[in-house]
C-alpha cells in the first residue's frame, strides 16, 4: 500500500464486475448482456456519426439523446440527464443527492456498486435486510428513522424479483424528506418502471440503461428521469469535472434506439420466453428459481454448492455468476437469460452435473 495514497482509496473495496473472458465462443451468462445484437437502426445510426464530424468536440448537453428519452418516456427533456452508462449516472447521483447527515439505505442483497460508491463518497450505509422469501419490506424502510437517501434496483438484483409499483409510491410518500432512486436496470423484462410518477414525486429518481434490453453495453448509455430540480444536481456535478456526458458515437446509436420500439418489443418479447422456458428446465434438474421480473434467473440446487455448480460450468465453458457473500445467497447461480440454443446448453451441461431428480 502507498504512503501516498488517500484513506478513501485504502478503504475502498473495488466493485468486481462480472468476468469479461478472452477466449472465444465461451457460453457467456454472467453479466447480464442481451444474447442479441443491437437493432440494425442503431448500427446505422452510429456507421452514419462515424465520419468528418469526429473531430468535432460532442454536445456536452447531448441535446439530441436528452430529447429522444423525454420523447420515449413523455418527459420534458428538463427531466432527462444521460451518462456513459447506469453506473456513472449512478456515480453522479451518489454525489450529487445522496446527503452525509444520516445513512443512505439499501437492501443487503442489491447491486454490490452502491457499497463502493458511498465508501468512495464518505456516504454513510445502513443496508436493510430482504425478507425470507428475499423480497423487499418497505415497512422497514419507513421505519428506519432518519436516512441520507434510499436506493435499490427494481427488479432487484441478483435476485429478479420486482417490487410492485403501489409499494414503490408507499415508500415515496413516506420518504419525503430524502431522494428515493430505482435503478430500473432490468425494468423492461416484466417489471412496471416508476417513470410515470416523477411528475407527481419530487423526491423520485428513476434511473435507467441501455445495456439490458437494447442490447448496448458495449457503447456506454445511460440515464435518469426525474424533476428538474434533481436534474440540475446531476448536472452541476457532471458540469464540474466533465462537460461531456457522452461521445459522437453513443448519442447517435442513444437516440437511434429509443426511436426502435419495434426492434425492442420483439427482442424483449424473446428473452421473457426464453426466461420462462429457462425457469422450467432448472426447476425440473431440481433447482428452485427465485421468481425473475429480469433477463435472468437466480437458482440454487438443494444438493451442490453455489461455487462447485459455477466452476464444473466453466470447465464445461459455460459462464455464470456466483456470488461468495453475503452467506445467504452463496448457494445460488445468477444465470443471464441466453438465446434458446445457451439455455440448452447450460441446462445440458448441467444436467451432467446434478443428478437426475434426487
Ligand atoms: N444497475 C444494476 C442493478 C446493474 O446490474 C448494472 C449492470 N451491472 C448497472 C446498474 C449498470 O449498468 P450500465 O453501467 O451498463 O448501464
């Protein structure tokens, strides 16, 4: 460790992301990535930028993209930030929103990003338990006292399972004195988004991605809904160490996908189906499958360990995410919903691991 170092970075836990492997033609279901490529339009859109214009500096308000989501969405583009993807979004919102008198609180099973940014802030963190059937319990959330912010994702992750939108408007009303952030990352395979009740809730921020369900993690965008007073905290802090939100390129495919509602409904339409038939396989080699509003499935097997199930699944170069802590979850697989040929694949490979219906 260096003596030069500050005490933020000797304390910091980096956030661990899901292996992105150098060997080809792996079965790849550990981050979550859609099995598809992008809609052609997007490609289009983003070969169309990729011209003279490069050596043109981009809009550091990314007007076009900011218009395309408050169109997509009914909003007035005052209600629309955009960063280089849902994480430096959410980095921003950690800076911007999140107020140091009381703790900001979050599930103990939720995305394990939010510990890492309020360690690097000096954000106070009082994580709140899920419930035995790993729910959320927005009675306790209510009755945790003062907080400095609330935020977890709906659907949850690793979990999958969504919160119902009436519990999402209990625990508004309730909170009114501090920001309430949904990270919808994965809203679009089932869950009901809390987008339509920003105009009702200033204390709502709603932040979304395009990585998931159009299929462009690869190109960095994301962004948050909210009442333009919550809007202009995210910019001061983006304006004050970077007044370029987003290149060129991602603007141009950004805003080529909002406008693919075609391409989105079908390739939505196919990762649910796949979801459900996925379900049904686990559960018939014995697994028991948490109920997944996500483009993927989280499972455990009574019989074998989370991290022996993980490791004969790369011997068999097929990747999911296993997870060592907190305890609880250890026995499960986080499985990223694939084509029908991956999931066939997983599901024959795992088929070889656990024996048949013990
Ligand atoms: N929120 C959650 C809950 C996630 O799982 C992820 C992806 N790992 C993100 C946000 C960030 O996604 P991106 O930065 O690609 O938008």
């Amino acid at each position: 460790m260096s003596r030069f170092w500050s005490e933020v970075v000797h304390g910091l836990t980096p956030y661990v992301p899901g292996e992105q492997p150098k060997i080809p033609g792996l079965v790849k279901l550990n981050t979550n990535e859609c099995p598809y490529g992008p809609s052609l339009r997007v490609l289009q859109a983003i070969r169309d930028a990729a011209g003279e214009d490069l050596r043109l500096y981009p809009d550091p308000e990314a007007r076009a993209l900011r218009d395309a989501v408050a169109a997509h969405h009914g909003l007035e583009s005052a209600q629309v930030f955009v960063g280089n993807g849902s994480d430096e979004v959410l980095a921003h919102v950690f800076q911007a929103l999140f107020r140091h008198e009381a703790p900001l609180l979050f599930p103990d099973i939720s995305y394990s990003f939010y510990p890492v940014y309020a360690r690097l802030y000096g954000i106070a963190t009082r994580p709140l338990p899920l419930d035995e059937d790993f729910r959320i319990r927005v009675d306790d959330y209510l009755a945790a006292g003062p907080n400095g912010g609330i935020v977890f994702p709906n659907p949850n992750a690793p979990t999958g399972i969504a919160l119902d939108l009436a519990e999402i408007e209990r625990l508004l009303l309730g909170n009114p004195d501090s920001v309430v952030v949904i990270d919808e990352a994965y809203v679009d395979f089932g869950a009901h988004t809390a987008a339509p009740l920003i105009d009702r809730y200033p204390n709502l921020l709603v932040v979304r991605t395009l990585s998931k369900a159009r299929a462009l993690a690869g190109l960095r965008v994301g962004y948050a809904l909210g009442y333009p007073d919550l809007i202009e905290a995210l910019v001061r802090v983006k304006d004050s160490f970077n007044s370029y939100p987003l290149d060129r390129l991602a603007i141009a495919g950004g805003v080529a996908a909002m406008q693919d509602d075609t391409w989105f409904a079908h390739t939505r339409g196919l990762i649910i189906a796949s979801r459900d038939k996925l379900t049904a396989g686990l559960q018939a080699l014995g697994f028991e499958v948490l109920p997944s509003a996500a483009n993927f499935v989280f499972a455990r097997h009574p019989l074998h360990d989370g991290d022996v199930l993980s490791a004969a699944l790369r011997e068999a170069r097929i990747l999911v995410r296993h997870f060592s802590q907190p305890p609880r979850i250890a026995s499960f697989l986080r499985i990223t919903v694939g084509t029908d040929a991956q999931c066939d694949a997983l599901l024959q490979a795992l088929s070889a691991i656990v024996p048949s219906e013990a």
